[in-house]
C-alpha cells in the first residue's frame, strides 16, 4: 500500500501566465506539471497499473483544466495506491 501526495500551493497569479493550465499548452492542471515526477516515481517502486478510478474537480483556480486531483490505483503487483494532488494545499510537500 502506498500514498503519493503532491500538495502545494499555488496563488492565482501563478495561473495567469498564458500557458498554465491549458490543455493545448501543458496537457493538464497540476497533475501533469507538478504531481508527474511522484507518478513517474512510484511506477518504477511499485510497477505497472491495472486499474485506476479517479476524479479531478477545479475548486479554487480560474484555470482550464483541474487543480484539484485524487485516484485509487490497482497495481499488477497486487499493490494499491491513493494519488492527490492539488495547486489549492498551502504549506505541504510532495511526498
């Protein structure tokens, strides 16, 4: 079992640059710009997904896409993860 949390915060001036947050320029919110390096890192501990049940909700940003994200994931191992990450959680670090 495993948890991979990418928790930081980002203020909306951040999202004003025109190329934040935009599906055409970024491919997605926080998830693909920050939580990726975790998602990246927990493949090579845990291996390949089997099955993942996610949601993604803009809840605090003036952005295209999400800053807010949480999934389960099934792993071929028989290992289980919880994955979140958000642009909205001042004062934690990725862990």
């Amino acid at each position: 079992m495993a948890q991979c949390h990418t928790l930081w915060y980002r203020d909306p001036a951040y999202f004003a640059v025109p190329w934040r947050a935009k599906w055409a320029t970024e491919g997605g919110g926080p998830t693909m710009s920050h939580g990726i390096h975790q998602l990246d890192m927990l493949l090579s501990i845990l291996g390949e997904w089997t099955h993942v049940t996610a949601e993604m909700a803009t809840l605090g940003r003036d952005t295209e896409t999400e800053d807010s994200s949480f999934a389960v994931v099934r792993f071929a191992s028989g290992a289980t993860a919880s994955i979140s990450t958000s642009a909205l959680a001042p004062g934690r670090p990725a862990r």
